[in-house]
C-alpha cells in the first residue's frame, strides 16, 4: 500500500471551496486565487491522498466522487477546529478569557440560569465555562477562594465588590396532610411545635446564621431538592422559593400556608466579585447579564429581605 501524505490546511480549504461554490473559478473568486492555483491545489491534495476527489469528465461542473464525498465531512470538521482555533487565539490576544468559573446561588430561577447561559453561549463561543450551584454563603466562599471569577450570591460577606441583581419570593408550605396546612386559621406560633426543613450552609462564611427559622425543632439540609421532596412528604415544613413551587400549589401538592407569623420575604440575590480579581470581559458580560435578568422583579418589591 502506498503511505498517505499529509494535506494542508490551504488544500482543505480549496476543496471546500470548491464544493461549496460549485466551480473552480468560483472557488477562486471567494479566494481570491487564480484558478490555475486552484487547480494545483486539488492536484496535490488528490496526490497526497491517492484519491480522485471531483470528477472532472463529461461536465464543466466539477462533481464530488464517492472517495469525496466520503471525506466531505471530515473536511468540514478540520475546518470547523481550524476556525475555532484561530476564534480562540483571538480572544486571548484581545485579553478574552480562556475559561471561567461562575457560582450560582441554588434558590436561582433555573430560567433565569438558562437564559443567561443560553446567550453567553452564543457571544461567547470559544469560552468555557464551569458553573457551581451552592446555598448561602457557599457562593461567596467560592468566589474569596478564587474558585469562582463571579457569583450571583445570597447571602454575603466582607471582600467582595457587589451589585444589586434581584431576587426571589419565599414562601412556608407544607403537604396537604401536615397539621399547618389542616389548621385554618393558623394560630400564632403554631409553626415551632413542627419541624422545619431548613437549608444549611456548607460554607464557612454563614455557618451558625439562621435565616427565617422560627422553630426550634429543625431538620438541616444542605441540598434545596431534598428538602423540596421532604416537604411533599409531608416530613415537615419550610419556606420554598415561590416560582419553584408553583406547580405543586398548582396540583394540591404542597399548600401555602397563611402564617400571623409569616417567614415570608425576599431573598436577595447580588453580583458579586473580588476586589482584587476583578473579571475579565467574558466573566463582565456574564455578570451584567445576570443583573439585568434578575434586576425587575415585582413579586419582591417592597417584601423585607429574609
């Protein structure tokens, strides 16, 4: 068998050329090339894999052959790398982020998330991304750690830079055969004589803080879809974030409860940053995206934060 050669780049990118705008000399418009280099350069490429690519008998147009259009899609997916190899390299010179790490608070709407991320996506094509999800302080742990560029946080603490970015309506629920919910009205103090679910920290940084816990009998729980599966059980109750519970109200699943003592309120989410790490323009445009999603949100306007 005769050892293959290696084609070039420039070879690749003539080829396709050539198959995308159906002729030779119209391949060597879009190259600008005369077509003479064209057509050396389909010579060596078929030289330097042992195979007729075009056939060139009995037509003026140039038509691919079963070797060809065998290898049409490799082609394409050598140029696709190519083109992003060189989107890549251009980033970097114009001071674009490689990659980047972002810490999201868990009670963030999921559609608000994807929104977000869906367009990054698509600004950002040659930049990777990893994103955490964690409760409380963790976000903010994240970021002072140098684990996270940016964070859309809850509650925080000292060292960060941050920016107001909206929030999200928290509201006690329970099953429908927990004694709250069978309780109309609710009597004041009711809620301490039964366990609430509450959403610990795994974090330093608010560890120990309580944050509308009103009952001295509490179940921890550092994963907030455990607890939202606890609380259809029946096993306790909690506040929730309103949009994630919707449905279940909806369905009779969970019931929300009419509290004198309501833990009802806003919790706040903010845009956070470290002073001395202030983030690239990838990182940027993700964290302004983020606060403009979150930034009008009626349902919590004038509600006391929790």
């Amino acid at each position: 068998m005769a050892s293959l050669g290696t084609p070039t780049f420039d070879q690749l990118r003539i080829f396709l050329a050539i198959v995308d705008t159906g002729s030779f000399a119209a391949a060597g418009r879009k190259l600008n090339r005369a077509v003479s280099v064209i057509s050396y350069g389909i010579a060596n490429l078929e030289a330097q894999l042992g195979l007729m690519l075009f056939d060139r008998e009995g037509t003026r147009k140039p038509v691919l052959t079963t070797a060809g259009r065998a290898l049409l899609a490799e082609a394409r997916s050598i140029s696709a790398g190519m083109d992003g190899l060189r989107a890549k390299v251009k980033g970097l010179l114009d001071g674009l982020e490689a990659e980047i790490d972002v810490a999201v608070d868990v009670m963030l709407p999921p559609e608000r998330l994807g929104r977000v991320l869906r367009a990054f996506a698509a600004e950002f094509p040659t930049v990777q991304l990893r994103l955490h999800v964690e409760a409380l302080g963790a976000v903010t742990a994240m970021v002072l750690d140098g684990k996270a560029i940016v964070g859309v946080s809850g509650p925080i603490t000292e060292g960060v830079e941050r920016i107001a970015a909206g929030g999200v309506l928290m509201v006690p629920v329970a099953a429908p055969d927990h004694p709250l919910a069978q309780m109309d009205p609710i009597p004041p103090g009711a809620g301490r004589d039964y366990t609430q679910l509450v959403l610990s920290d795994r974090s330093r940084f608010t560890e120990g803080r309580d944050f509308a816990v009103v009952s001295p009998k509490t179940w921890r729980l550092a994963d907030l879809s455990a607890k939202h599966a606890l609380l259809r059980e029946g096993v306790g109750w909690g506040n929730m974030p309103l949009q994630m519970i919707e449905g279940d109200l909806q369905s009779g699943a969970l019931v929300r409860l009419v509290m004198p003592d309501s833990t009802e309120g806003a919790y706040r989410f903010w845009g956070i940053w470290r002073r001395d790490v202030p983030p690239g323009p990838a990182a940027s445009w993700l964290l302004d995206q983020f606060v403009a999603s979150t930034r009008d949100c009626p349902e919590v306007a004038g509600l006391p934060a929790l």
